[in-house]
C-alpha cells in the first residue's frame, strides 16, 4: 500500500505547533498536481471538503500505545486511536475544511491544521449525510478539551 | 509514503456491490492487530469512529478524470475529487460509523462501506465539533442521490 502525493499544502505554519493551536483562522493553499485539474471539477459547488494529508514531520517509530491527550496530564491516560494525536502508525490527518475558492488545481481552504509543505493524499467532498452524525457522544473527558 | 494494515475487516460482503449499497445495516468487525490491544484503550467511550481503509479491491491504473456520480448517466459528468467514488488516485475509504463493542482488539461497527477482507490503516473517535459542519452546502445534484 503505496501512497501517491497529489499536492501540497502551502500556508504561513512552517513548524508544527503544539497541540491546541487555534488553526481555525489560517487559510491555506493546496496546491494540487497540474496533471489533475479536471478531476477537480465541481469541487467548487461544495462549501467543505475533506481533506487527507501524511503528516510528514511525524515520527512513527517508538510510538506510544497510550498518551495523555494534547499532552495534558489531568487528561486521562487513552489508547493513541481514542485520540487525535498525530502519533499514529499511519500518520494520516483528516480535516474538514472551508473550501474558499478553486482556481483550477489551486484550492484555497480555511482552518486546514497542516504545516506548509504537507502532503495531500486525498480531497473528498463533505456530504453532510455521509459524514456527520447527530447525537454522536464523546467521553467526558473530550468535553474538557 | 506506505501504509501498514493495522486491521482487517470482516463482514458479509465478499464481492464490492454497485454504488448505492446501502451498508447502513451491515455489522462489521475489524479486527485489529493484538499488538495493538492497549492503543485501543479508551475507544469503546466514543459512541462513533472515523475508520480509514485501504480499497484493496479497486484498480488505480487508468483512472478516469471525470465521472458521472455512482455510474447514473443523469447525474452531471464531475471531477472524480467531486465525488465519493472509490476510483481515486489513493484509494482510501473513510467512514464514519456506529461503534457498537469493544472487546480487546476486536471493533464492532454498524455502517462500514466495506467489503470482507479490506486492510484498516487508521480508527479516530468521532469528535462532532471537529468533525461536522453545520450548514454546509452542497450542488444539487448532490440531493439526488
């Protein structure tokens, strides 16, 4: 299972911040591959998409099994996949994002939680039916976050 | 970039139905690998998980660029990022699914658009906030489907 890159993520974040940054105002371009500009078309009819990216600045050799989520020690001590933690063995983020506008293979997306220079492996469109549940419930724990 | 399998999934579903399966009814277990009992620890709070798969069944040479959604010809010709269509550079799936029990490293969900035997690369809980989007839109092709 070989993953292709299909763009990048340009933005203003050069290094990761900690966990808890506040991404949600930070615009950013994914600059996709020349080669996929038809592909892309009718994106712009969405107001979200889903994006998927390698977060390539992780290590994921030596990686804990438990972790105190963002780090924070009154948190509780939970599997690393009860978490959103970057330290997974597939280190795989997933975000849903504002789509502000496409210009051909350039997307320009808003709260996008991605150091400049990531790979994009995938972009789907946010269909709200699919995607989002209502009534989901989250362990006290995620209240506190 | 490469993944690892971290589980497989196993249901009824041998063969890849057409597009417009409805899963929604369709149990699923992943089971994950043993070495990954205590990154577990903590899942079963979450009353919904995000699961990445790996479309093993899917052909990635010669994708098409532009689709008509789920094979409909009356459903307009879109970009295949346009659309939740499993023939993509990366064939990753994710789903977003009812976690039913936990039991060590054995997941059983509800809702898995899965066919038996895919390889799991990545389980997130399922955080409302980060995860759904209120009044997102869609085109309105969208509300065909």
């Amino acid at each position: 299972m070989t993953l292709k890159g299909i763009g990048i993520v340009r933005n203003a974040v050069k290094q990761a911040p900690g966990p808890g940054y506040n991404w949600q105002g930070i615009v950013s371009e994914i600059v996709v591959d020349s080669s996929l500009t038809e592909a892309l078309g009718g994106l712009e009819g969405f107001s979200h998409i889903i994006v998927l990216y390698w977060m390539h600045q992780i290590s994921t050799t030596q990686l804990p099994t438990k972790i105190h989520p963002q780090g924070r020690p009154e948190l509780p001590l939970v599997g690393l996949f009860a978490t959103r933690s970057p330290y997974r063995p597939n280190p795989i983020g997933k975000a849903t994002v504002r789509l502000l506008e496409r210009q051909g293979t350039l997307l320009r997306v808003e709260g996008l939680d991605a150091t400049d220079g990531t790979p994009v492996i995938d972009i789907k469109p946010y269909l709200p039916e699919y995607d989002s549940v209502t009534n989901a419930t989250v362990p006290p724990w995620v209240t506190n976050l």
